[in-house]
C-alpha cells in the first residue's frame, strides 16, 4: 500500500438508517393514501351490503324495514306506556333509533375493524386508512337507506310543520357524527387489535349506554314534570352520546336547540381526532403484526 492510497480505516462512514414509520409525516400519508383509494373503499363497502342481503327479493331495503319495524314496535309500546301523543313520539324515537345504529356501530364494528379485515391487510398493499373509511362509508350507506323512514313520517305525521331553517343545522350534526365514527374506529380498532379484551368491555358498555341515552325516553318530558325530576333529568347531559342525539334529532324534528351540545359535540371531535392522529403515528405499522 502507498502513501497516498486513502486507508479504510478513514472512509466516510455510512450514514445510518431512520426509519420514519412512526412520524406524523407516515401518518397524514397513509390518510391521504387511504382517501385516494376511494374508488377500492366504496366498491367494497356497497358489496359488504350486497353480501348481507345476496338472494334477497329486496336486497338492501331490508335495512329499512328492519329498522321501521323495530321503531314501530317500540313507538306504540311507549307511547301507550308514557301518554305520550303517537304523532310525537314515534318520530322522535324513530330518529333516535337511526342516529343510535350509527352510535352503535362506529364502536362495535370499528373495534373489530383490522381484525376483521385482517386478510386484506396483510395480503393487500393499501393505506391502513382505507379499511376506516370502508367502515364509515358502509354506515353512512345503511343511514341513506333508514333516512328514508324519516322522509315517511315527515308527511304522515305532519312533521314537516313544525320545521324551519333551523332543519339546515341537521346537515353539519351529520357531518359531525361521521366525522366521530372515524376516529372512534381508528382509536377503538387500533387499541382492541392490541388488547382483545377492549372489545368485550366495549360491547357492554355501549348496551349500557343505551340505557342511559334518551333513545326511547324523551328528557323533554322529565323536565316538563319540574322539580327534582326535571333536576335530576339534567344528568342525562353527563352523557356524552346524548350530545350526538341532539344535534341531529332536534333539527329534524323542529324542537329548540341547545347550543351546548354543539360544543361538546365539537371538543370530543377535536380532541379524538388528535387521540386517533397520535394512535395512528405511533401504532399504524404495528397493526399487520397484531392482527
């Protein structure tokens, strides 16, 4: 060797690797990523549906029947069993029935969401994302179809009288509780591919929370009785869901808005899509080797 050959002892080391799959950059990526699959996520969401009801005479209206059926048992029953007018009732307790199955569903089937897709994610190169957005797309698609419900009660009972501008507002309610059942889906999915036992837990309490949630029990009629029942009534607003039943259930059916259940409803959207942006930086790679 000569003087002037360099040794290799003083060759520039090689950089080393950073892996950046746990940035926020990776994250916003895989959203984006995800979002431009649309065309994969709402052909597979509309089939989801198709495969429920394959060989069916009426395919997806099933849906809508069910859901009528369901609101019209529970509708008479209460309504004899509280005196409450049918003409009132039984459109108030058919949107709660409709807003709760979205409740419902963003966290039983979003717990499940990676498990149960868990061929797909470890065979298919797509954007994690794009199984939330399947998820939320097949929701929005069973609410298209019980909305028509609705549409029927507007003209039998002469709902659409006691409608005003205010109905508008139902439009951004919607947004907001699609905008809540993704990142309940991303945070819930995520955390009970880690730990199988969340999933059970979430299962009660959802069916506790319906209990508590003014779904076929109206609050309006414990705060028209006054007194303590109307002061003990007002606990019902220490349940988050009730917030998200309010905000669209008020609007379609022309009674007062309460403007704080828009401001919970806006911080728990707030505050879970951060919870869900941080989930998704620090836990997204790690989900094809949990499932």
């Amino acid at each position: 060797m000569t003087a002037d050959e360099p040794l290799a002892a003083e060759a520039v080391p090689a950089e080393p690797i950073v892996s950046d799959s746990q940035t926020f950059q990776r994250a916003f990526k895989d959203f984006r990523h995800g979002f431009s699959q649309r065309e994969l996520w709402l052909s597979l969401g509309w089939q989801d549906i198709k495969q429920r009801y394959r060989r069916s005479v009426l395919g997806p209206f099933w849906i809508t029947i069910s859901t009528a059926v369901q609101a019209a048992a529970i509708g008479l029953l209460y309504a004899t069993l509280f005196a409450q007018p049918l003409r009132e009732y039984l459109p108030y307790v058919t949107v709660g029935i409709i807003v709760w199955n979205v409740i419902e569903a963003s966290i039983l089937e979003g717990s499940d969401v990676f498990i149960a897709n868990e061929g797909l994610i470890k065979q298919l190169p797509s954007a994690l994302s794009v199984h939330v957005y399947r998820l939320v797309w097949r929701q929005f698609l069973f609410f298209a179809h019980n909305a028509a419900i609705y549409l029927v009660l507007l003209v039998a009972f002469s709902v659409w009288r006691d409608l005003g501008w205010s109905v508008l507002l139902a439009i951004p309610a919607i947004v907001l509780l699609f905008l809540n059942a993704a990142w309940v889906t991303i945070v819930f999915g995520i955390f009970s591919t880690r730990y199988r036992d969340i999933a059970p837990i979430l299962g009660s309490l959802t069916r506790m929370l319906f209990v508590l949630t003014p779904v076929m029990w109206s609050a309006k009629v414990l705060h028209e009785q006054g007194g303590s029942v109307s002061d003990r009534a007002r606990l019902v607003e220490l349940v988050p869901t009730y917030h998200y039943l309010e905000i669209v259930r008020a609007p379609l059916l022309g009674d007062p808005i309460h403007w704080r259940s828009w401001i919970v409803v806006i911080s728990f959207t707030v505050v879970g899509w951060l919870v869900a942006v941080l989930a998704m930086k620090k836990y997204r790679s790690r989900v094809p080797y949990w499932v």
